[in-house]
C-alpha cells in the first residue's frame, strides 16, 4: 500500500463509505491516515462525546477539510460528559474554513453569543436548530447578516424565536431558496408575509405550528370567500416547488393562502390541518400549478356558514376542488388523501365524493395513491381503479367500504406493485387470494386488519410485512 500513488489511495478511499471502515483503514498506515484525514467531509456527533469543545477542535485539526458537520445531543443525559458551548462553537467555527452544512439538535448549552460565531463560516450554505432552546431572533439575526452564502435554513422547537428582524432581512437579501420552521411558538404564519421579495427564490418552504385539536366552538368560516380575487398582497414565489402547511389557522382575510395561487412552478403540496381553506384556494392553486406531481391533503373538519341562520361542519373541500385538479394538472403523480376525524360512515362530513375522486384519478397519471378514513371509497372505487394504467402503490387505511370484491378488481391493476391495508376489517382471507393468483406484487403491508390471517399473507408479495397490532403511526 505505501508503493501506491497517492492519487489511487485516494480514489480507493473515495469509494469506501462505511465510517467505520474508513476509521479502520486510516490505522494502517501514516499515510493512509493523512490521506483519509484530508478527504473526510462529513462528520456525525453526539452524546457520547465527551469533553466536547476539546473533541471537536481535535476533529477539525483532523479533518481539515471537513464540509457536513452534525452535532446531536438527544438523550443527552449527566454523565455523558460536557456538552459544546459558546467558547467551544467558537473554536470548532474558526478551524472550519470549508463548512457548507451544519446542524445543531438539542445543544442546550450554545446561546446567542455562539450562534454569532458563524458568521465567521462565510462559506456556510445550510443551517438546521433543531431544539436549541436559548437561541433568540438576536442570535438569528446575525447569521443572517454575517453568513451571506445562506441558502438554507431550518428552525425547529426554538421557542424563544419570537421577533422576525431576521426574516426581513433574509427577504431583503434575497438568497434564500429553503426556509422550514417548525413548532417555534413565536412566529405564526402572518410574519412570513414580511418576507417580502424573499419569496422570489425561494424554492422549498414549510411552516408547522404545535398542533393543535380544534377549533373555538364559535368559529363559523365564510365558505365563498376569494382571497385570490384581487392582489392583496404584493409579492411573487415563482420559483416555490414545495411548499408545506401544517396546524395553522389562517383567517378568510389574511395569512399563508395568498401563496397558494402565486406559485406557478410548484412540484409537491402538503396541506396538513390548515384551518379556513375552501374550494377557491385550491381552484386557485391548480389554475397557477400546472406542474404539480404530488398532493396531500389532511383535512380536519371545520364549520362552514350556508346562510345567515345556518351552518355545516364538514371537510374544507369539495368535488370542486378534485374537478379543478383533474382539469389544470396533468402531471399529478402522488395523491395522499386523509380525514382522520370524520366519520367511517357514509354520508359523513367528507366533502368529497366518489365521483369526483374518480375524476381526478381517470385525468392524471396517478402512480402513488393513498386514503385514509376515505368513507366514500368502496368496491366500485376499486374497480374504477383497476383500469389505471399507472397505479403502482397503493395504501388504504379504515376504508370500511372496500371488500374482497374490491381485491378481485385491484388484482387486475396492470402496473400494481405496492399495496398496503391497515385497519381494513372487511377484507378477509379470500380477498388476500386473489390478491395471489394475479401474482404481480412486490411487497403486500398488512396492519390489524382483523380478518386477514399470517397465512393467508405469506406468498401473496415477494416481500410481506404483517402485524396483528394496530399501528402506532394512525394515532391522531
């Protein structure tokens, strides 16, 4: 090995991934060590690491050239040692000349003052705060003056988040093309709208509030309100391709909704409990996003005013929605539909109906469908979607209404590969049959569906993943 040119160890080592084998190799020789050492470029460390700011100085002398740093402190508790502080965030900044990607998870330890030592990594592209619990709009506000090479920016459970000089800011400069924020209590959805010419390249944005279960009992939503009819708000995202809402009020008059019918190069759409929606935002959204390839709709139940004297509490969207999709997005690939909190009976609350699902299913090329609690989904469903020449997963969870009929139909799915149930207690084992003797399945899920047995299971997929056990991930 030590014959070798220093060129090919170096090309061995760049095709060597494990860590643990590249901590292996770097012991066999001086050289191997040196060369390993100055092309490392990504690090992960956590809480085992013990006297932390001497340990990662040591790092960076290291690996000199080190591009992707993450520092994780969950499960941190006493005894594993000290955790990075401001003096050591300092020292760890000023030896990483090469830095692009940092995260930062539960450092309980690193205030203002040590956020503000970034600046000195003018080379920093990416920045994840996750659980970082002193970190203010103060310590925020100077990455942002000082790493101008910003262009990507995560914020999740910093709760003492509150002002947003630094949002401005970052709307000013203009270099953002990723913000995500998540569960900061400080910041609602309004302030984004001071994010001003910011929106112009931005590329990916999701905003998630704690969560939250309902509504005041006397909140009654205006269900013909257009907050698309005129230019309320006078910024553009043009350049937005996914964009995520999740938990968040926002008021007929106000808020988030206005970018809904500005993003005109939008890819992936995930609306997860968004409050106060109705069939003109999303009619909106499809007249601007023709390249739309994938929505998900969470749908929390809302009260809608009829008239002056009355009201329905229902699911925010329509078969108007659906027809809307169906008609201005021909590109729609992935649909991800849920309503949790209705009713599994049909009729119930769900705005939506079986026909206009199924004319959103017959106008796109839908490779990835998925429902959930879809009370108006049943075997006639199924059938209609048998003839998709394009469907190749599909995930059904409590729909209460599909058979084993339903199984006889899907089975005949020219391009089906994926199927997952959960939860879905009228099919039994001699709809999982049918299922078999097509023989097109890659992988078949199979969650608490109370007639399914294991053997009926066993050899209808390559790949069978069963459970009696009602899954954890279904908790709303």
């Amino acid at each position: 090995m030590e014959d070798l040119p220093e060129a090919l160890l170096t090309e061995i080592l760049k095709r060597i991934t494990r860590t643990s084998d590249l901590n292996s190799l770097s012991l066999v020789s001086k050289q191997l060590y040196k060369i390993e050492g100055n092309q490392r470029g990504a690090i992960h460390v956590g809480a085992g690491l013990c006297t932390a700011t001497k340990a990662l100085t040591s790092l960076c002398v290291r690996f000199p050239n080190l591009q992707k740093v993450e520092i994780d402190y969950s499960g941190c508790i006493p005894g594993h040692g000290k955790q990075l502080d401001n003096k050591g965030l300092f020292g760890f900044s000023s030896h990483c000349s090469s830095l692009i990607d940092l995260t930062l998870s539960f450092c309980s330890c690193i205030d203002d003052s040590g956020l503000g030592c970034l600046t000195y990594c003018k080379t920093l592209v990416s920045l994840r705060l996750n659980s970082v619990p002193k970190i203010t709009s103060s310590g925020l506000f100077s990455v942002a003056v000082g790493c101008t090479s910003l262009s990507a920016l995560h914020l999740i459970d910093c709760e003492k988040i509150t002002s947003v000089e630094w949002l401005e800011y970052l709307g000013r400069d203009g270099s953002l093309e990723e913000l995500v924020v998540k569960n900061c209590r400080g910041i609602n959805h309004y302030d984004f709208l001071k994010f001003g010419s910011g929106w112009m390249k931005l590329q990916k944005f999701e905003f998630e509030m704690k969560r939250h279960d309902r509504l005041p009992g006397d909140v009654v939503y205006d269900s013909s309100y257009d907050a698309h009819s005129m230019d309320i708000y006078d910024f553009c995202c043009e350049s937005l391709k996914v964009l995520r809402l999740a938990h968040i009020r926002t008021w007929p008059e106000l808020g988030l909704r206005v970018v809904l019918g500005k993003c005109k190069a939008l890819e992936k759409l995930c609306l997860e409990y968004v409050h106060a929606l109705n069939d003109n935002d999303m009619i909106a959204l499809s007249r601007s996003c023709s390249n739309l390839k994938s929505i998900k709709l969470w749908l929390n139940l809302q009260r809608y005013s009829i008239d002056v004297s009355d009201w329905e509490t229902r699911t925010p969207f329509t078969d108007n929605s659906l027809y809307a999709l169906a008609l201005n997005c021909p590109m729609l690939q992935v649909v991800d539909l849920s309503f949790i909190p209705c009713s599994p009976d049909w009729p119930s609350e769900i705005g939506f109906t079986q026909q206009g699902f199924l004319a959103l299913i017959q106008s796109c090329p839908i490779r990835v469908l998925m429902l959930n609690t879809a009370n108006f989904f049943d075997d006639e469903g199924m059938k209609a979607l048998s003839s998709s020449p394009h469907l190749e997963t599909l995930e059904l969870i409590a729909c209460f209404a599909v058979t084993d009929a339903g199984m006889r139909f899907i089975a005949h799915t020219p391009c089906l590969s994926h199927l997952t149930l959960r939860v879905c207690h009228k099919v039994t084992d001699v709809g999982l049959a049918e299922l078999g003797c097509a023989r097109k399945l890659e992988s078949l899920v199979i969650e608490y569906c109370g007639e399914i047995s294991l053997q009926a299971a066993q050899g209808v997929a390559k790949s069978v993943h069963y459970s009696s056990k009602f899954p954890d991930s279904l908790m709303y």
